[in-house]
C-alpha cells in the first residue's frame, strides 16, 4: 500500500516530542498550540506527509514551511511534509477562508484535470452566499469543465477545507478570438512563474555575475505575481497579516538547513526605512538565485515579530522584481567641493559607504579630489587607490589617529606642602616573582630621608608562607634558611606601614612595588595601602631619555 492515512483523533501537534524546545516564531508556536490535526497521509514509498490542519486564525505560509521543518528535526525518516490547511469557524469570514485554501484545492485538481487550467484563465471567482462564482472562457469551456465533474470536485475540497459546504457555479465568458493563443500564454506565464525556470534564465546569471540579459521587472521569484501598490517601510510599525513592501536588497544571507532546504535571510530598503526578511527555499522550488543584493524587489506577506532578533520581520509568500524608482541627484554648482573628511565602512563605527561607491560619485559630480580620514586604519587605501587612477579623482590619503600618552607618572596621589620640604621614604622590595596576586614579599628594606640627608633605615626578611622558587634566590640571593624564623607578611608589613607613616615613598619601577604593598596590605591588614609615591624609573627616563637604559646602576653611574 503506498499510501495510508493517520487519524490522530483531533490532537494538537503539542504532542509531537520536543517540538515546543525548538527555536520557533511566536506565530509558529500559536500555529503548535492551537492547529487541530485532523488527518495524516503517509506516502510509504517517499516517506512525504501531507497534514490536514484545522485552524481557527489565518497561517502564514513561512510559518507553515518553518514548522514543517521543526517537524523534520523531531521525526526522523520524513523526507517532505506538506500542510494541507483548513480554516473551520467564524473567526474568518467565508470569502477570506475560500481565498486562504483556493490555491491549494485548484493545485490538487489540476494533478487530475491539467487541461483544465486553460479554461478557468486567471482564476477570477467571487463569493455570492454560499455559492462559488467562477469565470471561464466561453460555453466550450463551462461545457468542458462541466462533464468532467469540476465544479463539484472542486466544491467538495473547497468545502472540507473551510468547513462549510459552498457550490461552485461555472460563468462563461467571453473567450478571446483565439482561444489557442490564451491557453499557450497562460503556460508562458506559469512557466515564467515558476522558480526553476526563474533560476535557469537571465536571473540567475544575473546573480552569479554572469553575462546575460537582466530579468525584467514583473518577473516572479516566489509564490503569485502582485498586483498591489507597495506601502513605505516607514508605516509598517506593527504585526499584520499581509503587508506589500518594495524595496532595494542591501544584504543577503543563505543558511543551509538540516532537513535540505534552505533559510534566506535579506534585508530591504525603500529609502524612508529597511526590514529583514526570512523565506525557506525548498530544494524542488530554488530561489536563491533568483536575486542579489542590488536587486529590487517587490514582497507580499505577513510582518511579525521574529522572537530571536526582536524586530519586525517579514515572512514572503509572494516575491517579484519590482522597478527602481531614484531621482538622480546633480550637482551644479560652477565651483566643485572636495570632501576633506570622508570615513568609510573600514573605520569602526563611523560609515557604512564602500570608497569605491564613493570615489565614483564624486567623479559623477564632478568632483577633483577626496580625502579618506578613517580612524586608525587605512584599510580602504588600496580600494580608494584603484578607484581614484579609474575615475580620474585625486586620492587624499589620511587618518584620524590616537594620541597615546606612553609616560608611566612620575608623581601618584597627592601631598600637601612644598616638594622640598617632604619628608621621604625610599623602599624596595624583593619578591618570590613578578605577580602580586600569586607571589609574595621576601624582604623590605627602606631608608628614610629629610632635607636631602638619611635620618633612619628600616630592613626585614619576610616569611611568605612558602617555599622560594629556585629562580627568585638566584635572582635576589636570599633563601629558605634566611627567611626562616622572620616575621610573617601580616607582621612584616605593618612594621613597615608604621615606619612610613605619612612620608611620600619612592621606589625604582614603583608600580611593581606598589602593586605588592597594595595587594598584601588587603590582603593580610584588610585595609587599603593609600600613600603618593614617586617613580624615579618614570623619573629618570624623563630627565636622560639619552640612555641606554635606566636600571638604577645605569642611573648611578651616569
């Protein structure tokens, strides 16, 4: 048996494992909660689903395709899943519910009846009651569609579908003088319509920057042509059930999906505002290389708040190539300016213009020269270079750079009196190593100093607690025998604390002392270390930047 159905006994598809731990649109998780599964066909051959789906609010085709995959990525071994759904209640008016599953009823009729797509033209109907009002071409074709039982086929999916029976009743009208001609141009458009011939004509070279002519405007790319007048980006504000849009493509993103298809994300500008869009390519229906960045497009569908990005989305059903309308800006001015102060997309923050773009509109204003002032880069030179000898403009190669002030302090913290006249303490410190959050103090040995003479010294060994890396006694010559039996970091450093008291300290490389006295006083005095202390590193390499270096001994000697 190559098909057979499923009836789950009007569950919700809640109840399939995990589907609510996806990452799902708010209008697919509504779709999840609230659709009623009336019946599933399994094809054993292909393994497709097709699912019946009651709904009480309209869908969104780009939430029906995105729950479709969802649906793939929790079951296993299902190649396709279609949704066949069905509007029951009276949320939505018959004639809205009729429009919502027409194309799908008419599709799976015309797998029985192909030739019947000649006769009913563009599918012009209108809801009269609860009857069905459909144009076709002439008697001949009410005739033709009459014996094979049309009408009533297709009033009977019509009626499944919005849950209320409604007749279809045939109107002849006026066929063209050549009846052969309308039928072959109707195959034309459908040919034209489709994705597949949309990617192997002029609009996929057009994309991959091949040669060839550019696709026209009308030409569609997904879903039925449109025939609305587009509204401006700046009023659409809100969620809404259908929204038509134009706009410029500025950026394209395709992100391959596990169950095969494909997520196209584009963003679109129609000059007052710009909105992302997300539409799934499916592998039998391509549209990737329908359209580039550059490209103008005209969108139908719904905008809803994507719960990932927090913005309003739109969600294509219908997409086709719209016309650019631009006002082409001139300038006329006897006297061309120059642009002195130009950041491109290479300078953070700042642009989003590529120089290319850039250089030739100025050449196209006339313009004799421009100068690139990007922060901290100069990335775009190349660019700018090429563009500027290919249009004849003179380059200005700049920068805004950053001023650096490289100078540790001589002077940290503050005292009050005259320099002179304080009173100092000169330390220095030995070390188990370079880091105050890791090592420890072995020795602090210190000399106080008034009036340019010594008046007292102040020297100790410190316990650290731990062993000396062989490293730190190679470097300062003390060992585990010497500090042994001296006082601990606590002790030994509140000694020392005292004997500063107010006095400025100084130290060669202070920061590195400091960093220990500030870090163990925390530490082991829980209180802050706060004293203004002299750099004499700082110092010397201000008053001799001449010398070689400036170790203390260097320093001395000179």
């Amino acid at each position: 048996m190559p098909e057979y159905r499923i009836d789950p006994q009007n569950r919700t598809l809640t109840s399939i494992p995990g589907i609510l731990e996806r990452q799902l649109s708010a209008e697919a998780v509504k779709i999840i909660r609230e659709g009623v599964l009336d019946y599933i066909l399994v094809d054993s051959t292909s393994s497709a689903w097709t699912i019946q789906l009651v709904l009480e609010e309209e869908a969104a085709p780009a939430s029906l395709d995105e729950l479709a995959a969802a649906i793939r990525e929790c079951l296993t071994g299902i190649s396709a899943i279609t949704f066949w759904p069905c509007y029951r209640g009276e949320k939505i008016p018959l004639e809205r519910r009729v429009a919502l599953v027409w194309d799908q009823c008419v599709k799976c009729l015309m797998q029985d009846l192909p030739g019947a797509l000649g006769w009913i033209g563009e599918q012009h109907w209108v809801c009269d009651g609860m009857t069905i009002k459909l144009d076709v071409s002439g008697e001949l074709g009410a005739n033709w569609l009459n014996t094979r039982g049309f009408p009533e086929r297709l009033a009977d999916l019509l009626s499944k579908s919005v849950g209320t029976d409604v007749v279809v009743s045939l109107q002849p009208v006026n066929p063209p003088e050549d009846i052969g001609k309308m039928i072959a141009q109707q195959i034309m458009d459908d040919i034209q319509s489709s994705q597949i011939g949309n990617a192997k004509n002029g609009a996929g070279a057009h994309a991959n920057g091949k040669k060839g002519k550019a696709p026209e405007a009308g030409t569609v790319i997904l879903g039925r042509k449109i025939s609305g007048e587009p509204m401006k980006l700046q009023d659409v504000i809100d969620e809404e059930k259908q929204v038509i849009v134009s706009g410029e493509v500025f950026s394209k993103d395709v992100r391959d999906l596990r169950t095969g298809r494909k997520l196209i994300t584009f963003e679109i500008t129609d000059g007052t505002d710009s909105i992302a869009a997300k539409v799934f390519e499916e592998p039998k229906r391509p549209i990737n290389d329908a359209f580039a960045v550059g490209d103008f497009l005209i969108c139908r569908g719904s905008a809803q708040f994507d719960r990932f990005t927090n913005e309003l989305t739109l969600m294509p059903n219908d997409i086709m190539r719209g016309q650019m309308e631009k006002e082409e800006r001139v300038d006329v001015s006897p006297e061309k300016r120059v642009e002195l102060h130009l950041h491109t997309q290479m300078s953070a923050m700042d642009a989003l213009c590529d120089v290319k773009q850039v250089v030739s509109q100025a050449a196209a204003w006339g313009q004799p020269a421009i100068a690139i002032t990007d922060h901290g880069v100069v990335q775009s030179f190349p660019d700018a270079y090429d563009a500027g000898k290919k249009h004849g403009i003179k380059i200005i190669f700049g920068m805004e750079g950053y001023m650096v002030d490289d100078q540790s302090m001589i002077v940290s913290g503050e005292a009050d009196g005259l320099f002179q006249e304080q009173e100092f303490v000169a330390f220095d410190l030995e070390t188990t190593g370079l880091s105050y959050m890791t090592d420890e103090i072995i020795e602090i040995g210190a000399v106080r100093i008034k009036d340019g003479a010594i008046k007292d010294y102040f020297t100790t060994f410190v316990d650290p607690g731990m062993s000396i890396p062989e490293e730190s006694t190679r470097i300062t010559g003390i060992t585990n025998e010497m500090v042994a039996g001296a006082p601990e970091t606590a002790a030994a450093l509140d000694k020392f604390l005292k004997f500063a008291g107010n006095a400025v300290l100084i130290a060669h490389n202070a920061e590195f002392d400091m960093g220990f006295i500030r870090a163990k006083t925390a530490r082991y005095l829980n209180r802050a270390a706060q004293s203004t202390y002299v750099d004499t590193l700082a110092l010397a390499r201000t008053l001799w930047p001449h010398l070689r270096n400036h170790k203390l001994d260097t320093v001395a000697a000179h």
